[in-house]
C-alpha cells in the first residue's frame, strides 16, 4: 500500500501535505458552517462554494497549458504561498471580528483562481515525484487516502474548535498548516525541468487537448460520465448544513459528523485503491462507485434517522472517491508524456469546475422543491448516467467487435 513513499520526493510531498489538507478541511468547514449561520440562506451557502471552485471551470485549460512549459517544482512553492497569503487574510478578518459577507465571498473567489492552479499542478508533478513510475497509480491512490483522512481529520477538528474557541481559530490553523507545506517542497530534488521552445498559444493549445481527449474515446467517456456527476450528483454536500441544522436539529458538531462520515468512506475507498496491483479495470470500479453514490444518495433523501444519514454518508464517501479516483488514475497512466498536464486539466475542468456550477443549481432547486426532494433527484441523475456510460461503452465493444473480422479480410486481400 505504501511503495510510493519509497521516493523520497513523494515522501516530502505526502507529508507536507498532509498536514495542508486538514487545514484545509478546518477552513472549509469553518466557511461553510459560519456563511450559514449569518446569512441563514442556503443560496448564498451555495455561493460560498461556488465562488471557491468555478475558477477552475475557467482557468484549468489555461493552467494545463501553462503548468505544462515550466517548472512545476517552482510553479507549486509560488502558489502554495499565495493560497497561504490568501489564508492568512481570512484569518486576520474574523480574528477582528469582520463578518463581512462580501468579504468571505471575495476570499472564496481569490481562493478558487489560486486552487485552479494548484491542483492542477500537484496532479501533474505526480509523474516527477515518483521515481518507479509503476508506483504512480499507488502514488495517486495515497495522495487520494491523505486529502480524505483529511476530510475526517479536518471538519471533526473543526466542529470541537467551533464549538469551543470561535471561527478565528480554525483559519488562524489553516494558515499555520502551510508552513510544513512549503519547506518539504524547499527540500524536494528534481531534476531541472526543460523550458518549451514554442510560445504559449491557449487556442492552439485547448484544441490541440480536445482533439487528444475525444481521439482517446475512453477517456472521453469517463470524463463526461465524471462532469455529469460533478454538476448535477457530488453538489449534493452543499446541503449538508440544512441536513446538520434543521432536518436533524443539530449544531457545528453535527455538522462535522456528516463531513467525517463521507471522509471515512473516502478513505476507506481510497485504502482499497491503493491496494490494487495494477491499474487495471478502472471502468468497472467507475461504474461499481457510481452506483453505489447513487442509491446511498437517495436513501439519504428519505431517511428520518441520523444514524441511517451518517451511514449513507459514509457510503457515498466510498463511491465519489471510488469514481473521481479511478478516473483521475486511468487518465494519470493512459495520457502522454506530452499532453498529461492537458488532459489532468480536463479532469480538474469536468471535476472542480462543475462542482461550483451545480451547487448554485441545487441551491436553487432546493428553494422550489425542498432539500430532501432536491437530493432524491440527484440520486436518481446518478444511476440513469451510469446507464448511458454502460449503453454507449456496450455498442462501441460492439461496434469494434464486428469491424474485426472486416479488417482481417482486408488485411489477407
């Protein structure tokens, strides 16, 4: 489960990181829960997180590019200091007591032009860090198990110092947290990276990755079978709050027990993905996942009982890991050298860019239909798009099944 940590790049990185990433959890956590009980509007809840994440709806292809023709070592000290910069600023605020909406919404969107970035340069110096490059399928995976423990870690962290200390300690955290993060990449050895002749052209560039992606017909398929559960499926935590607050009539605390609920399935998801051999049969993992999102979402609308929430929460933790990661995993092995930064950019496009969009939907939605009918239907979105993915990876098996023995012919004539 552990090979990766053999390199010691990855070492360094695993371990900054992981103390990043709790941090993280505690602002997001913090953000969520304090927008909330100002504002008391799940619309602008939904705005929070939309402003932290449709940058990289935007940006990532511009980031794919960019990240792609320079020193991604460099590339990732420089922003990793700016997202603590950005943390610091938040924390200043409410340590002064500044409940400032505008303000929080304005750091949620600085925060997102920087996250655009970021990911999308961590995915893509997976390959540098890993000396055995048969460990980076086992390397993504652990990378996958730290953000999740995280996940657990960070928002159960988050509900005791809450309901304890005050918001101002949970950023003030956040902002300490990058420390480690920046002197483990200060310790990292690589190789100089080769600076691209050619000039930046981003029309050249975007089409040159979309032509790449719909040549790579799998890729394709799992990328639109991922932008559709990210738009209209993974929003569904954006209601999380309404869940804590008024269905179950809980506080901050309960809240973290939902967050941490869909943590430990990450992680439990992300254990077994690092236990695999090889990177083999990533569709029929995407689809298992997928289904299993799908039905624990939906008796998650209807339930009554806590108890029964925090377990369904815990299983749809197991399948958006299981999905978003095998997919990020089938992309990280299958992708040239020359076109990985593009194509992980269309991973964190379909994934983080569509996120944003579909938590203000389900905001609104949520308005007209109620939470409970709102998070139902998104159940329901899952299962029939796993559907389409199996109809149309069916027929063209089909498709080229039967071109087979037309091609033999012709290769005998």
């Amino acid at each position: 489960m552990f090979k990766a940590l053999k390199s010691k790049n990855f070492k360094l990185f695993f371990y900054g990181q992981s103390v990043s990433v709790i941090g993280t959890w505690m602002q997001k956590t913090a953000v969520s829960w304090m927008v909330y009980s100002i504002t008391g509007s799940v619309f602008l809840l939904g705005l929070a997180t939309f402003l932290s994440m449709i940058p990289s709806l935007f940006l990532a292809p511009l980031a794919g590019s960019i990240i792609g023709r320079y020193d991604r070592h460099k590339t990732l000290i420089f922003l990793q200091s700016l997202a603590m910069l950005q943390a610091g600023t938040l924390a200043l605020l409410i340590y002064f007591k500044i409940y400032n909406i505008n303000f929080i919404l304005a750091l949620s969107l600085i925060q997102g032009i920087i996250n655009a970035f970021d990911m999308t340069c961590r995915q893509t110096m997976m390959i540098d860090i890993v000396d055995n490059k048969d460990d980076l399928p086992n390397a993504v995976a652990l990378n996958s198990t730290m953000n999740n423990f995280a996940r657990i870690a960070g928002p159960a962290l988050a509900g005791i110092i809450l309901h304890e200390y005050g918001e101002d300690i949970c950023f003030i955290g956040n902002f300490m947290s990058y420390i480690p993060v920046l002197i483990s990449l200060l310790l990292m050895k690589l190789t100089p990276h080769i600076k691209a002749e050619n000039k930046l052209n981003m029309l050249d560039d975007l089409l040159e990755g979309l032509e790449y992606v719909k040549k790579e017909t799998e890729m394709a398929r799992m990328l639109m079978m991922l932008t559709c559960s990210s738009l209209f499926v993974i929003s569904f935590n954006t209601l999380m709050p309404v869940f804590a607050k008024d269905i179950f009539s809980g506080n901050a605390e309960t809240f973290s027990w939902f967050e941490s609920a869909a943590g430990i399935g990450s992680v439990l998801s992300a254990v077994y993905l690092a236990n695999l051999k090889s990177a083999e049969n990533m569709s029929k993992l995407m689809i298992a996942a997928s289904l299993l999102l799908g039905f624990s979402v939906i008796i998650l609308a209807v339930s009554n009982s806590i108890t029964i929430a925090l377990i369904c929460m815990t299983l749809s933790g197991i399948g958006m890991m299981g999905q978003t990661s095998s997919i990020n995993i089938y992309i990280q092995t299958h992708s040239s050298v020359n076109m990985r930064s593009r194509s992980i950019s269309y991973f964190m496009m379909a994934y983080q860019g569509m996120i944003p969009v579909g938590s203000l939907i389900i905001g609104y939605v949520s308005h007209s239909l109620g939470v409970r009918a709102t998070v139902a239907i998104q159940g329901i979105i899952c299962i029939l798009s796993v559907l389409v993915y199996v109809y149309y990876k069916k027929h063209k098996e089909t498709e080229e099944l039967e071109s087979c023995p037309v091609t033999y012919r012709n290769s005998n004539n």
